[in-house]
C-alpha cells in the first residue's frame, strides 16, 4: 500500500497538548532534571508537552505573545492543560531594574488578561494552571547580581506580594493555583530549593514536579496511549493495528 493511500485510509494523528508558559523557570525545565522534563517523560506517548518559556520575560510582555502563541479556537482545541508561570521578573525593583518590572496592579491585570483570552478561544478554567513566582533567597540572588556588577534587584516581600494577587487571580477567575511561593517556604530553609536564589536547583525542580503533577494527574494520566503496544501489532497485517 501507498503510503498516501495509508495515510488516506488512517485516521490523522493529533497527539493533546500540554503547553508550559513562563519566564526562564519554564524554559530552563527542560534540562536535566528539569520539571518540564519530568512531565514529558511521564506523558510519553500520551501527551506532547510544548515548553513555551522565554527567559527574562515579564507578563507585559506574555500577554502580546500569548494570542501568537494560540492564534484561534483551532489551535487550542487540542490543549489539555496550559501553565503560565509568570512573576519572578515583574517583581524585580523597579528602581535597579526597571525593564523587567511590572507594577503589582499591571501584573494582576496581565494574568486576568490572558485567562480571559484563553477562555475566549475555549480553553476552559479547569486546563488552566497559574504558579506563583518561587520565594526569593536574597543572599544567594545578590551573589549572582554582584558577579554581574549590579546590585540586589530583588526582595523576597516584594515577590511575596506577587505571588498573593497570583493566587486571588486564580480564586477570582476559577482556575487552578500552585502556591510555589508559601509551599517552598514551608520549610524554613528554603535555599535548596534554588540554585542561585531565584532559578529552580534540582530539589526545586523536583518538588514543583511533584506538586504540579498533583494538580494535572487526574486530567492527563487517563489519556490514552496513543498507538498500539508493539506487542499487541499484528504483524502478518499491520494495517489492522495501525490504520
């Protein structure tokens, strides 16, 4: 058989998405170890998951990109969940930093801003997941700016403050929340949880994994998987199994 032909004949193959938006912690989670990584490999043939992070990025700035990102209802008839991660550069001072900062009001409208459009191209509230920034380790992060020749642009109240209307956002628009920023500090010594005060160490791209996947496991881990086992392919007709 042609391939055209087979490819008539089957049915076309759409894996459900899962999409990750963020700033540098949702770009970086792909690497070794990384939460995103976590993710695609429990979601293997069940899932693709998109890694959509843009370093240094604040939510001024993801609100522009998010309807390029998901042009139309067609384009997001496939998302299963979507994460939007956002926070750690909006509240850098505006004073040392002025380029990343967005003010705590701007920063709360952005967040509606993009759950409402994510609702206008049918992506309902319950795919939606908004994280709080991680609390910041000052001392650790002030480190990383002297090496660079600035100064601290960062206070973890300040971050705090971010992480608050991240949740009220969430509570106001229904969608669903992981409080990174109080879950970490739970333990007092949060500084393992980071590996340079701000970006996630190994234990924190652990402990975000498992308390993420807490919220997305009863929606994703009944997919089904898609194809069959190789055990279970007829192999004198394939085209049975695979069609």
């Amino acid at each position: 058989m042609a391939l055209a032909e087979a490819g008539a004949r089957g049915r076309l193959l759409r894996w459900p998405r899962l999409l990750l938006f963020g700033d540098s912690i949702t770009e970086y989670s792909f690497q070794e170890n990384g939460w995103g990584a976590y993710l695609a490999e429990r979601l293997v043939r069940k899932c693709d998951v998109l890694n959509r992070g843009i370093s240094g990025y604040n939510t001024r700035w993801a609100r522009l990109i998010l309807p390029r990102l998901i042009p139309g209802s067609t384009s997001a008839d496939s998302i299963v969940a979507i994460t939007i991660f956002f926070g750690a550069n909006d509240s850098a001072l505006k004073e040392l930093n002025p380029k990343q900062h967005v003010p705590l009001e701007e920063y709360t409208a952005n967040l509606k801003s993009m759950v409402q459009y994510l609702k206008s191209v049918d992506i309902t509230a319950d795919k939606i997941i908004l994280i709080t920034p991680p609390p910041l380790q000052e001392s650790a992060w002030e480190k990383a700016c002297l090496a660079k020749g600035e100064k601290l642009n960062r206070c973890n109240a300040t971050t705090g403050q971010y992480a608050q209307a991240c949740v009220q956002v969430a509570r106001e628009c229904s969608t669903g929340v992981l409080d990174l920023w109080t879950l970490m500090q739970k333990n007092q010594d949060f500084s393992s949880y980071l590996s340079d005060g701000l970006h996630l160490s190994a234990k924190g791209n652990s402990f975000l994994a498992a308390h993420l996947w807490s919220h997305l496991e009863n929606r994703l881990s009944a997919l089904p998987s898609l194809l069959p086992y190789w055990r279970d392919v007829d192999h004198a007709n394939p085209e049975v199994s695979l069609l």
